[in-house]
C-alpha cells in the first residue's frame, strides 16, 4: 500500500501545474449556463489549448492520437486541473470520453482517421443517442428502428436526455437493426451527422431551469453503412466495451471540486455564525470524512486499474452509489449554512444544489447500482 | 501510486487469516461465549508468537519491524473472528510493558471512562482506581467502568490535561493533544472493518441459501439492496482505513473511524434483517458481531470526537 506518487508522476504534476498557471489567467470569461453556441465555442477552444500544450486525449492510446497516459497520470491531471479551477470538459465529454474511445477501440482505420483528430483538436462535439422514452435505465429495451436501403441505414424512432444535442455536430447512436433477435443482440451502433435531414431536436426544460438536455426525434434519417463502427447488430458490446471504460477516473474531478466547495462552505459558515452550532459543524466534518473516504476510494480504482486487472467495473458502482447521494447531502448542508440565499436562483449554490438531483437518476440509477452490486459482485441470484 | 495491497501483505493477512481460523474458529468462539470473561492465555501467547502485538516494534527490539499498514491487515482479520481480548492495549504496550510483545502478558488501558478486560489482566496502563464490574452488553468483552470520568481527555475540550487519568493513556506513535492516541483509534477502525467485511459476507451467504415462497431471498431486491448497501459502506470503509494506516494523519484517521463504525454497526444490523427471526436469536452469531461493533464504538476517538477533528480540518485551511 503506498500513495506516494512516482517522481515522473511528480514531474508531469508539476509541469501541468506551471502550464495551468500560466494559461489560465488568458481565458475569455465563462459563458451563460444556457448559452449553448457560447459554452460550445468555450468549451472547444479550451480542448485546443490542450491539444496544443499536448494534453489532449491523454488517456487514449498513442495509435488513436493520444499520449498512452497511465491511469495515476490522468488522475493527477484531472485533480490538478480542477484545483487550478480550469474549465471542465464540457461540450467534449461524449467525444473525449466514450464515443472517441469506442470508435478508437472497435473502429475502422478509415473511422479513426475521420473521427478521432477532429475530437482531440476541439473541432467537433458528440452527443450521446442511447437513452429513449421507453428505454432509460433498461437500455437494451430500445426500439429506434435502422433498416438497409442500399449503402445506408434508414433510421426512424426518437432519443431522450441527448445532452449538448443543438450544438452536437455527431451522434452516437445505437438503433435497433434486428427485432427478431433478443433484445441485446439485435442493436447497432452507428455515427450520426446531426445536420442529416430528419433529424429534430427540441430542448428540454429541466427543473434546473436552463435547458440541460434535448429529445431527439428521428424520422427517416439516412446514416451511410460506412458509418457503422463494429458488425451490424454487435452494438451493445461495441457499447459495453467502452461504457466501463472510464468508471475509475470519471468523477475524479468532481471528488476533487467538493472537497474544495466543503471548505467554501465551512468558511461561510465561520462568517454568518451557523460554526458555533455543534449538530451543523459535526455534520460539515463528517462530509469531510466522506469526501476524503471518496477520494481515497478513487485512487485505490485507479491503482487497481492500474495492476493491468482491466476494466474497473467492481469499483464503479461502488463508488457512483456513494459519491451520488454525498453530493446530495453536501447541498442539503450548504442549504442550512447558507439560509435565505438557499433559494436564491442567482446564488451559485442553487442551481447546483438542483441539477444534483439527476446524479442518483443519470447513468444508471441507485437501485441499479445496487442490483448491479448485488447480483454482479456480491453473487446473489439474479431477482426482479 | 500503488495503493494496492503489496504480495508481502497479501501473506501476511493470509497468514494471520488460517492462524485464527485453526485457533479461534466457530466451535471456540462458542466455548468462548459459554465461559465469559475468560482469556485464552494459550491463544495469546501463540498471537504473541506469530507476531501479532510486536508487529510495530523494531527487529533491532525483538518485533517484527512492519508498520501501520500491517498491523491495520492484522487487525482487520481479528474483527472479522470477533477475537476476544484487549489487543490494541497490549500491541500497543509492546517494547514499553515486559511480556506484552511475546504476549505472556495482557495488557489493558483505561478508555474515558470504560477498562476493558480489567480482571485478567497484568498490567493496566491509566488510572483504575475506583473501577466497578458491570454486566457488559458484549459477551465477549467484560467491562468496569469509572464513575465521573465520563468526559476525561476528550480532545476538543482543548490540549490542557483534562483528568486524573491524562497523561497514562496508551502511548503509542503520534500522541495528539493529550487525547486518544491515534494509533488506538485506526486499529479500532481496522477491527470494525473487519466486522463490517464479515457481516456482508454472512448476510449474502443467508440470503443465497435461504428460501421463501419458493426461490432464494437473495432473489428479492429488497434483499439484494441491503446487501449492496453493506458492500459499499465496507469499501468505502476500507479505502479509508487502509489510507490512513498509509498516511498515519490525524484526520485521515478520524474520517476513518467513523466510516468504519458506520460501516460495521449498520451493516451488523442490515446482516441482522437479512437472517429474519433467525438474526434475533442467541444461536446465531449475528448479535456478537452487532454488541463488539457498538462496544468499540465506545471507545475513544468515537463519533463525536472524530467529527470535531474533521469539522477543525475544514476551517484550518487545509481540507
């Protein structure tokens, strides 16, 4: 058991320090939440300033463009990135975080070529077309329909909590193309232009207010064959290569960030006189346990991953059933520290507070993870 | 960064894994529970022998030379067998108390205001005087306790000695602030891990094996998520423990604790659901693991002292 970090590690932290301190200051100011053209041209522009510095794709493999970072390094550069308060991944996180990968694993070397370098360069935003109305935490029930017509799919049905969907120039999309076969086998995976005629997005007002999501509705959409990455009906295991994929680093950043908005919170408390009350100021110190529990959790994923053990699925739905409901529970206690300003929809806390309710919904929901760590790790029989 | 467990620790926990289940298996922890109150000399001096109370200690002084991390490991398997005895008094009293590293002798230490095994043992380290039996809630564990020390050497109450008792509790590495030494407190944590990792396991072996209306209860999901609630406190839990054990940081140490206490007393609980009826009787050893996992939860450097330390970190500037 060790935590102490390797001097080429400490080197490549300290590096990617220096760089951070020095860019950071340059940058335009952050867009309105529900700008969406502005947060993409933010958000791309800061994936060029990495792709220049060389931190693009660092986790990918050096073959899909990438710098073949070891886990330990990506999580040092998702701690030190979040600590120097640098813009998150944003409008790039489906590209950068599943569908690069999954094409970079399962795709053509045509595929990559046209896929991969655009994505690295900040020059082309992915959305994810998985979810559907009648299929949400049971994906595999999906029902958009894709049929041949010569060298393309013809698609038709709708897709729901498509995030980044009105400023997405490609869609990851997984379609039906066999419904005779069991409900895994007969699904697809294919890239979608989100310019095709067919395709409609309309936003979809969340309870956070600004429009986090859209609905997707495809009608006769056409999507070349050549678009297809893996065999036509080998979807869902093109999909289930890449979804575990990234369980051990995915909420580095976020560990990291609450920890930082506890001891924010902890000082506001100090100022408006809510520390001196004992249940409050306990409560506040055993977040601190579970967030310092949570990042430990983290590093012992990532070591583990690290030991060449191969995809980190046990770890994953541990950690997200935890992390999940303790950043609820942190907003629930900045809520009492911060009084009146607990509804004001200008107070950052707020809105925060509001889009945290999807973290035990989104990716699975906690009673999910909980049938996915009983029946998969702990081995109980498979219930209903 | 290898926070993993090394292949020398892997032994080592194996090791002390099928020490304890030859000597301390369910036929002697039932003959332990029909004669309370007793200590197996036998068995602590075959502990002592294998290294389990000098595992800190220097090889210069006898010990076996290891750190934290090790006897966390160590400590972690004996919660698992509920292994009765005052072990973190007498692996701490190791290189200060004669006899305690070879275990000829048993060492126990005054806790706030509980002594733990105070009858068998040959040296207590604090100031017992005053001290009176009780009927202990934990068959496994007998207990007197001094009156009006209730609050002695509770660390948020300042570094100033706070009672008759300062200044003799247990001395271990890293004594902070007059208080509970820090030490004492992560192999606590350790051993309520150990607690909380074997009751998840019992609570899914029930629940693969028994049935109702007609299918294994496990099949339940109301079964199945308690049982997933069990695992999680457990692994986070352990990710906290083993890094404070890494870190030996007062409040990694603290976070520890209580994650630990959760863990076990909780999941000792959830267990106890999952047995049904049978979780309610004596026969089943359900209730010593939930009567161990709340006595250690009385001990010092418990919840309340743990969030104050934590609460402190946050505004110290470093959280």
């Amino acid at each position: 058991m060790d935590l102490s970090y390797t001097p080429e590690e400490e080197d490549f932290r300290a590096r990617l320090r220096e760089w951070l301190a020095k860019v950071l200051p340059g940058l335009p100011p952050k867009p309105a939440p529900d700008d969406w053209p502005g947060r993409r041209a933010y958000d791309l522009g800061w994936q060029r300033m990495l792709y220049d510095a060389g931190y693009a794709g660092l986790h990918w493999p050096v073959d899909a463009g990438g710098r073949g970072a070891s886990p330990t390094q990506h999580l040092i550069f998702l701690e030190e990135t979040e600590r120097a308060g640098a813009p998150y991944v944003g409008a790039g996180f489906v590209g950068l975080l599943h569908a690069g990968p999954t094409i970079a694993a399962e795709g053509t070397p045509g595929q990559r070529a046209r896929w991969l370098p655009p994505i690295l360069r900040g020059e082309e935003v992915w959305c994810q077309g998985f979810s559907e109305p009648e299929a949400g935490s049971d994906l595999a029930s999906l029902r958009t329909r894709a049929w041949r017509d010569g060298d393309d799919y013809v698609v038709s049905g709708s897709k729901i909590w498509t995030s980044h969907a009105e400023v997405a120039d490609w869609c990851e999309l997984l379609v039906r193309t066999d419904p005779g076969a069991p409900k895994h086998r007969g699904i697809t995976w294919l890239a979608m232009p989100m310019d095709a005629p067919g395709v409609t997005v309309r936003p979809l007002r969340t309870l956070a207010g600004p429009a986090e999501f859209a609905e997707v509705f495809l009608d006769e959409v056409r999507v070349p064959v050549a678009h297809r990455v893996g065999e036509e009906n080998d979807g869902w295991r093109v999909t289930m290569v890449t979804l575990s994929f990234e369980r051990g680093t995915a909420f580095v950043g976020e560990v990291v960030a609450c920890r930082r908005l506890l001891g924010e919170l902890a000082r506001a408390a100090r100022r408006n006189g809510h520390w001196d009350d004992p249940v409050l100021r306990r409560r506040l110190g055993r977040l601190n346990a579970e967030f310092r529990a949570l990042w430990r959790l983290t590093q012992w994923n990532v070591s583990e991953a690290e030991r060449g053990r191969g995809v980190p699925g046990v770890g994953g739905s541990v950690f997200k059933l935890r992390y999940s409901h303790a950043r609820q529970e942190l907003y629930d206690a900045a809520a009492d520290v911060l009084g009146a300003a607990a509804l004001d929809l200008d107070s950052p806390w707020v809105l925060d507070r509001l889009s945290s309710l999807s973290y035990t919904i989104a990716a699975g929901t906690s009673q999910i993870q909980r049938n996915i760590v009983a029946e998969r790790i702990l081995g109980l029989p498979k219930g209903r | 960064m290898r926070f993993q467990l090394t292949d020398d620790q892997r032994a080592l926990r194996d090791g002390v894994r099928q020490l304890l289940a030859r000597r301390f298996g369910p036929e002697e922890l039932r003959a332990a529970v029909a004669a309370p109150g007793a200590l197996d000399r036998a068995l602590w001096r075959e502990l002592g022998e294998a290294g389990f109370f000098a595992l800190r200690l220097p090889e210069a002084d006898g010990g076996v030379g290891l750190g934290l991390p090790e006897a966390v490991l160590a400590f972690e398997e004996a919660g698992r067998v509920l292994l009765p005895g005052p072990l973190v008094a007498t692996h701490l009293a190791a290189g200060t108390v004669a006899g305690a590293a070879t275990g000829e002798t048993v060492v126990t230490a005054v806790d706030g205001a509980l002594v733990e095994w105070l009858a068998e043992a040959d040296v207590v380290r604090g100031d017992a005087a005053g001290a009176v039996p009780m009927r202990s809630l934990d068959p496994l564990t007998p207990l007197h306790r001094l009156p009006g020390r209730e609050k002695a050497g509770r660390w948020w109450e300042g570094a100033r000695p706070s009672g008759p008792g300062e200044g003799v509790r247990p001395s271990g590495a890293g004594e902070a602030g007059g208080g509970t030494d820090p030490v004492a407190v992560l192999l606590t944590a350790a051993e309520q891990l150990g607690t909380a990792a074997r009751v998840c396991e019992l609570a899914v072996q029930h629940a693969r094996a028994r049935e109702q209306f007609g299918r294994p209860v496990g099949a339940f999901q109301a079964v199945q998520h308690l049982c997933a609630d069990m695992l999680v406190r457990a692994e986070t839990a352990r990710a906290a423990v083993y890094a404070a054990a890494v870190t030996a940081d007062p409040v990694d140490i603290a976070a520890a604790r209580l994650l630990a206490d959760e863990a076990a007393v909780r999941g000792t609980r959830d267990c106890l659901q999952v047995h049904g009826g049978m979780g309610f009787t004596w026969e089943s050893e359900v209730h010593l693991h939930l009567k161990r996992a709340w006595t250690r939860s009385h001990r010092g450097g418990g919840v309340t002292e743990s969030e104050e330390l934590l609460a402190a970190d946050l505004t110290a500037g470093t959280g």
